[in-house]
C-alpha cells in the first residue's frame, strides 16, 4: 500500500520535476566541474550517492558561482518504502546547505514515520580533480524523527540527533580502460538507529559510534556512471539487530541540469523482517 504524499512533499516533487523540465531546455551551466561529479542527491539529502554522502558539493557551481538542486528518491523493498523529497544550494564549490524530508513506510504495521534533515557541508581541502590531494569535506545532518512513539515504544531514547562526517572524494582520469573512476570514503559519527527512522541512541547505546561509507562509481560514458556503494551502520536496538546497507546502480547525467539514477539495494534486516531487498530511483534537477 502506497500512503498518500503530504502537502509539502507533493510541494517538492513539482519543484523537481519543474526544474527537471526547465533544464532540459537550457544550455549547460558554467563551471569546470565534470559531468556527473556533482553527484546526485542522497537519501539525506547531501550530494553523493543514492545512500553515501560524499565529499562532492551539490551541483556544478565554480569559484564565486552559486547551485541549485531539487531531488527526489524512492526506495522499494519488501516490506518497507523510503521517500525522500530534498533540496540543497551550494557556493563557491565550497559550502552547501541542504533540506530533506523523509517518509518512512511500514507495510506490515500499516504506519508512516517521518524524519527532517537540515544539512551542511564544508569543503576543506584538496579537489576532486584538480589536485594530487583528494577532496576532504566535512558535514553535519541534523535529524528531527516527527513521530517518535514508535521509536521510544521499540528502545530508542531520542528524538533528536546530529550525524558528523568526513568525506574524501578523488575522480582518478582514465582508470580502468580509459575511464574516469570516482572514489569516496566516509567516516561518521552517529547515534542513528536506521538512519533516524527509528529514533537515536538507546538505554545501551549513549554514545556515537564511528561507521564507515564506501563509494565507487565508474564513469562508462562521459555522461553514464556504473556504481556500488556500502553504509555501515550501528546496531544499538535490542529488539532487532540493524544490518549493513548495500547498493548497485547506474546513473545518467542527461546534461549538468538534469540526472536520473536507478539501481538495486540491498537493506538486510530491519525491524526483525529479513532480506529487505528491491529497487532505488532518483531524479535530480540542478541549476
């Protein structure tokens, strides 16, 4: 069963689609960022991968240059369905500011919870392509669960929490058979449990712990990327243990304003229901 979709999601799917539409038309935007190295919009908003923020800033903005994305993600497995209706700007191919709103159902139980993201990003050092050095960014997500009966009843103790990460990020030029290979791993300090979907922390978990997120992606074409990508996660809930994520997926930058990404995930466990397999799609509008 599909929920209906609230006001201000259905809000941020016209925007997507809307920008999508307009860029389409455009000619492609200044800047001296590659195709596709912008990444697209992630499950928490911030550029990257489908499920792994990377050390990329939304967009194609240069120096002095401003960016603009509008996204929207779906995720189908089994028993569950994850949307995610984002937005982000981005300055100076240094900073960038992002808002997500995820919708989490739950087949089985009938139910809907409901997270907010505000995230920001800082670009440090190095360059993704332009330096020996790889591109270090740093960022924080800062997470609201809306309806936190169900995480408190299942041994979550808050509603609230801040996800702090790094990310290094380097396109290697003509890496396997003369194709460009983009690289990405992330450390993050978190209290999440499922992301925040169900709530942070419990009464035997108070403190962060240390994950780790692995990216790679393989530009076949200058404007179709081949990718896997992997996101540790802790496993704090004592009713049900919390499995590593996992995806494949292609990605099709149509132009610097427009990419769609499809793939298959892999969710493990979640909430004591096993294999929580299926399929991942996202649309991205930039400009």
């Amino acid at each position: 069963m599909v929920t209906a979709i609230p006001a201000t999601g259905r809000a941020l799917v016209r925007l997507t689609l809307a920008v999508a539409a307009l860029a389409i038309a455009l000619p492609i935007q200044a800047g001296s960022k590659l195709l596709g190295t912008g990444g697209t919009s992630s499950i928490e908003g911030s550029a990257g991968g489908g499920i792994v923020p990377w050390a990329t800033i939304a967009g194609y903005a240069s120096s002095d240059e401003w960016s603009a994305t509008a996204g929207y993600n779906r995720v189908l497995v089994d028993d569950f369905q994850l949307t995610t209706h984002s937005a982000a700007v981005s300055y100076d191919n240094h900073y960038e500011l992002s808002l997500a709103r995820q919708q989490f159902w739950i087949a089985p139980l009938q139910l809907s919870l409901e997270q907010q993201i505000i995230g920001v990003k800082v670009k440090v050092a190095g360059d993704l392509l332009y330096s020996d050095l790889p591109q270090l960014s740093v960022g924080a997500q800062f997470k609201h669960q809306q309806r936190f009966e169900v995480p408190q009843a299942v041994g979550a103790l808050r509603q609230n929490g801040i996800d702090w990460y790094a990310s290094v990020s380097k396109v290697y030029l003509d890496a396997i058979w003369g194709r460009n290979l983009l690289t990405n791993a992330t450390v993050r300090l978190t209290k999440a449990n499922q992301t925040g979907l169900l709530g942070f922390g419990s009464s035997d978990a108070t403190q962060y712990q240390a994950v780790a997120e692995l990216s790679a992606a393989l530009l076949v074409r200058h404007d179709v990327a081949i990718g896997i990508e992997f996101k540790q996660k802790p496993n704090q809930l004592a009713f049900a243990r919390e499995d590593h994520w996992k995806d494949l997926f292609v990605g099709w930058f149509i132009n610097r304003n427009v990419s769609i990404v499809a793939g298959y995930v892999d969710l493990g466990s979640i909430a004591q229901l096993d294999d929580q397999t299926g399929f991942y799609f996202a649309i991205q509008g930039a400009y």
